[in-house]
C-alpha cells in the first residue's frame, strides 16, 4: 500500500495495512510530507526586525543571543536565541478595539510565497500524503494580535469586536485554503493550544457561539477540495473534543496525549482520528526508551482499534526542550514494530 492511501485510510477507518508515521525532518522516510508557506516577497517590516519566516528556523540554529522578529501580521516575535519558535510580545497589533477598523489581513499574493511547498511536494510528494499548513490559527492569532489575557476578557466583553475580528481571519484562512487546493495538498493543519495542563481556556459553550461558526467556515472549504483538516492542540482539550468534531476537525494532533488522557481519548475514536507524539510532557523527557516503547505500544492497543484512526508521529525541536534524542527514536520504533491495528487484546 503506498503511503498516501495508508493515511487516507486511518484519517477515514477505511483499514490501512499499518499505522501510518510523519517524521517531520525527513520526508524521505515519512507517509506524510509536510510544506510551509513563506510571507509575500517585499512585505514591509520596521528596520528594528527580522522577518519572521521559515527560513528563520535556520537562522536560530547558528545565531547566538537573543533577538526579535515580525511576521506578516505585524506581530512581534522574541526569541530566545535557542531553537524554539519564541512567543509574541507587546506592543501588540490591535492594542484597543479602535485599532480594529484599521487592521488588514497579510495581502494575498503569491510572490515568494510557495517556492518551498512546491520544491518539496515535488520531490517528496509523490506518492506520500501531502499536508499543507495555515500556520497558526483563529485562538492563538487572535492572541497574537490583541494579547491573550485581554482575549480571554474579549471573549465575554467585546464579543462582537471578537467575531468581528474573527471574519476577517477566516476570510485569510480560506484563502491559504484555496492555494493549498491548488498546489495539489491532501490535508491541511493549523496550530490552536486550546488547553492548560487541566482543562480548556474557554468554556465550551463559548467556542460553540463564537469560535465554531469561523472554524465550520474554514472546514467546509477544506472538505470542499476533498483535503482533511488535522488540528494541533496542546493540553487537556477533553471537554472542546466533541465541539471539534462538530466544526469539521477530522485528525487531533497530540504532543501531550496524556493531558487529556488515553483513556479518555477513546470516548471519540471512531469520530476523529489521532496523531499522536509518546507524551512531551510526561514520558519523553523523563522516561527510559524502554518504557517510551511501552508508552506508545499501549497508545496503538487502546486507540489503534477501529480500522485506522490513530497516525503516529514525533516532536521535532527536540534541542529547544532539551529531550533525550534516543527517547524520540524509541517512539518511532515503537510505532514501526507494533503499528498494527486492532492486532493487541486489551488485558
């Protein structure tokens, strides 16, 4: 079976023959090929900045101290000077809801954009699944650009600025849906942490009034191209999983599965599928290989029983968290030698 039909088939529990892998770092031993877009050629950034793109990536690895970036938003970036993507500060985009009116999406040109996606579901793509991005999503962009304590006060005091903002956001999104469509992508993931180490930020019936509508609207536009929508999320997201599902989520991608809980993970296997990384929070840094190939074995025997559903995968800035790099390899042996589904008897 070629690895493009092995994960449609878990995406769909459609009874692939093994559990499929994304490797992230190398696509030529991967049944997932994933590609990054680059901000438009010539977008105006403050002299004080570096633009904030892929390629910066490279520049983190060999740059020594700390410094700042912009992306396309506007948003500044500061990094730390080791290899994690940094976080966001202040001055912010949209400092008072007056700022609204002026703010405008990155422009929607495809002049430097696409050159990497191209080069690399070219070379590596066919055959594989080719997954395309829209980066970061409505929650954390909206952090972003307004800050995230004031969102969580947004959220309940200025709900119409929120959706407001929000419509603006889905229409960039489904833009970057319609190039993705048109570069030949079989999913799309985006990236939106939804949860602490112990539940939500937002009540469920809040996502379902004000995040659903915009989410549903990006979905439809995915599934319209006939590409999956694989979502990224981090923490204990128990109680937004059936919101997710409703609003068109089809792959939860897990680097800390154990937050929500496997068991609990089970109540929705069969609706959604799961990527899932051994646990960045509570086995792979801590755990012995031994018992990492433990951990992810008993992943593939609780949610590795209904005729696919459940991909494996690896964290890949593995420097940046300072985690045993023997720890990820167990996990992807782990998946290579027992990823099978339904094969082990729950005892």
């Amino acid at each position: 079976m070629k690895s493009r039909e092995r994960v449609i088939r878990a995406l769909e529990f459609k009874g692939p023959d093994r559990i499929p892998l994304f490797l992230a770092l190398k696509p030529w031993d991967t049944d997932i090929v994933a590609a990054l877009f680059f901000p438009a050629r010539g977008y105006h950034v403050n002299e004080r900045f570096m633009t904030r793109s892929p390629a910066t990536y490279i520049v983190q690895r060999v740059r020594k101290g700390p410094f700042y970036q912009m992306d396309e938003f506007g948003s500044i970036w500061y990094n730390p000077g080791n290899e994690t993507i940094g976080q966001v500060v202040d001055p912010r985009v949209i400092k008072t809801w007056n700022d609204l009116k002026d703010y405008k999406n990155p422009p929607k040109t495809d002049k430097g954009r696409w050159w990497l996606a191209k080069f690399i579901f070219r070379v590596f793509g066919k055959n594989r699944y080719r997954m395309g991005s829209l980066d970061n999503f409505f929650f954390e962009r909206l952090h972003f650009l307004r800050g995230f304590s004031n969102v969580l006060k947004d959220l309940k005091r200025n709900t119409e600025k929120v959706k407001a903002l929000l419509e603006k956001l889905s229409d960039w999104y489904c833009w970057l849906v319609d190039r993705w469509a048109q570069l030949g992508a079989d999913g799309i993931i985006a990236t939106d942490d939804w949860g602490t180490n112990h539940g939500p930020f937002i009540s469920p019936r809040d996502f379902d009034e004000i995040m659903k509508p915009v989410y549903q609207t990006v979905t439809e536009r995915i599934h319209d191209y006939g590409m999956h929508f694989i979502l990224h999320s981090c923490g204990n997201i128990y109680y937004l999983i059936p919101k997710l599902i409703e609003a068109g989520v089809d792959c939860l991608q897990l680097d800390s599965p154990g937050l929500t809980g496997v068991n609990k993970l089970r109540d929705f296997c069969g609706k959604v599928a799961y990527m899932c990384v051994a646990d960045i929070d509570r086995v792979i840094p801590y755990k012995t290989p031994r018992e990492v190939e433990a951990r992810v074995f008993h992943f593939i025997k609780l949610l590795g029983r209904f005729n696919g559903g459940l991909l494996g995968t690896v964290y890949a800035d593995l420097a940046a968290l300072n985690f045993p790099r023997e720890n990820m390899e167990a996990s992807v042996r782990a998946y290579k030698r027992w990823g099978k589904y339904g094969e082990y008897p729950l005892i």
